[in-house]
C-alpha cells in the first residue's frame, strides 16, 4: 500500500532568501512537468547530478528524496547534497506544481516550488509550439550559523550555489522537452 501525499501547505509569504529562476520551454505542461517529477530520471538527462534517489515513496509520486549535485566553477565542480520531502500537486491538464522542502543538508528549511502555466504564442523560435513558463521559486532564512548565516545565504549560497544548479536544472530539463 502506497502512503499519503505529503501535505507540504504553501510556501512562506517572507524569507530572508528569494530566488526566481524562470523559463519559456517549447513543450505542453504536461510534457514538462513529467519531466521535473520524474526525480529519479534527473541525472540521465542533467550532467550536474550525479545522484538522486526517492524513498518513502507517496501515492502522488513525491516521498523523500536524496539529491546529490556539483556546481561547476570552470573545470571543477564543487559537490553539493541535500535531502528533500517531496509532493506531487495536481498532474495531467490541470493545475500542476511540485514543491520541496529541504530537510538535511546545509539548505534545512528551504522551500522551493516548481510551478507550470501554459504560455501560448510565448516560445520566441517558434510561437506556434505549445509553451509552458516554468518557474522555481527558493525560499529560505538561511543556515543557522551565527552572525554569517543570513550574509552567506543571501551573498553565496542563494546567488552561487542555488541560482547556478537551479537555473542549469531548468535549462537541461527545458532541452529535453523541446527535444521531443
């Protein structure tokens, strides 16, 4: 018997960290949004992942998920982990989001929400394709480390590390859809 959905509720309305990466893919919300739920899958499309695994699975298809990632600096890359709870809202033709929240790693207590609108006539190579504007929205206060924590969070961790996996994550998933 498969579990519950988790029940992540909303994301928060304030934080310290705020960070938007957003992108017109030439793919329909389905197409897209079966692509960023299928975690499992995101290292055989996206070079940067090197690991994901979802436990805990839920009917939703959401659960507890382990992910393990490298942001590149030039030829090196620096790794990075985190463990996430995951839900699955909404799925074929209809309202679709996926929403995170980290629950180990030194991103504890971020929230993150993927969201999917259709955006018709808005895919600029070609305007007469199907086009969903996906959006990642990270929210965080930041590490609890005294005195550095907020300073790190807003001036590394959110702009370096966040901004940079994020925004290739959405590029190598938007590729694969418009591959299709």
């Amino acid at each position: 018997m498969t579990a519950e959905p988790l029940d992540l509720g909303p994301m928060p309305e304030h934080c310290r960290l705020r960070t938007v990466d957003e992108r017109v893919v030439g793919a329909s919300a389905d197409r897209i949004f079966d692509l960023a739920r299928a975690v499992e899958a995101w290292p055989t499309h996206l070079r940067h992942y090197r690991a994901v695994e979802l436990s805990d699975r839920r009917a939703d298809g959401g659960g507890v998920v382990a992910m393990a990632a490298g942001r590149p600096f030039g030829p090196l890359s620096w790794p990075v982990r985190w463990v996430a709870e995951m839900q699955v809202i909404g799925g074929q033709g209809g309202d679709r989001a996926i929403r995170f929240r980290h629950i180990a790693g030194v991103t504890r207590g971020m929230e993150v929400e993927w969201s999917f609108a259709p955006a018709p006539g808005q895919f600029t190579p070609s305007p007469n394709r199907d086009a969903t504007r996906v959006r990642i929205l990270h929210m965080w206060n930041g590490p609890s480390w005294p005195l550095v924590g907020g300073v790190a969070a807003s001036w590394i961790i959110g702009p370096v590390f966040i901004h940079g996996i994020a925004s290739r994550t959405l590029a190598g998933l938007a590729a694969t859809a418009e591959c299709a």
